[in-house]
C-alpha cells in the first residue's frame, strides 16, 4: 500500500458531536422524528441546501467534507461512485451512512436502542 501525502483525512474528530446531512432521497419521516427523540441533533436536509439542492451527486460529498458533515442515505446506487470518487481526488472527505430504504421506520424509542441491520 503507497501512502497519500498530504494524508487524507475523515472530516471532524472523535470528540466532535456528529453533524449529519441527509441526502435527499432520505425518508423524511426519519428526518422529522430524529430531532423530536434528540432535541440536540445537528440534522440538515440536502434540499433545504441552496450549494447542494438539486445538484448532481459529486456535489453532496464535496459540501458534506467541507462543513464536516457525515452523509446519511438511502441511495446506494449512485452515492457509493460519487463517495469513492470523491474520496479519489480530495485529501478531505465525508463519511457516509447507507440506510437501506426497506428497514422500517421504528416509533418505540423506549429501549434507547437503535438496530441498523448489516445485512
């Protein structure tokens, strides 16, 4: 394995809170019940974005990596090229978070548990 230099880099630290920006293809029902569980959670839509709105899928990473946001999406198909290409040519870039869109939304928060299965 050749090293990059400068090395590349994951936006934020681990002592940073995680700020997210969904994709616009996310479930907004997950986007409106998130805050209402966790008051403090920095959740920004795609679409409410004037840099990203509507913007083809290169944009999303590039935006994401220089807020220090973390992606979160349901599009698999076209976010995963655009992350790797993405990842390809910047130094600093976004992680991301693919949720499958056949998980169903849960309601009962009452466990304090939330399950993303892997597979």
């Amino acid at each position: 394995m050749v090293a990059s230099w400068p090395p590349r880099t994951l936006v934020g630290t681990a002592r940073e809170p995680v700020k997210w920006l969904a994709d616009e293809n996310l479930n907004n029902a997950i986007i409106r019940g998130l805050p209402r569980q966790v008051p403090a959670l920095d959740i920004i839509r795609a679409q409410d974005v004037a840099e990203v709105s509507g913007k083809d899928d290169l944009t999303l990473p590039r935006f994401a990596a220089a807020e220090g946001r973390v992606i979160v999406t349901h599009d698999v198909s076209t976010m995963v090229p655009a992350i790797r290409e993405h990842k390809r040519v910047e130094l600093r870039y976004a992680p991301i978070v693919l949720v499958p869109d056949s998980l169903p939304v849960e309601t009962d928060w009452s466990a304090a548990v939330i399950y993303i299965p892997l597979r």
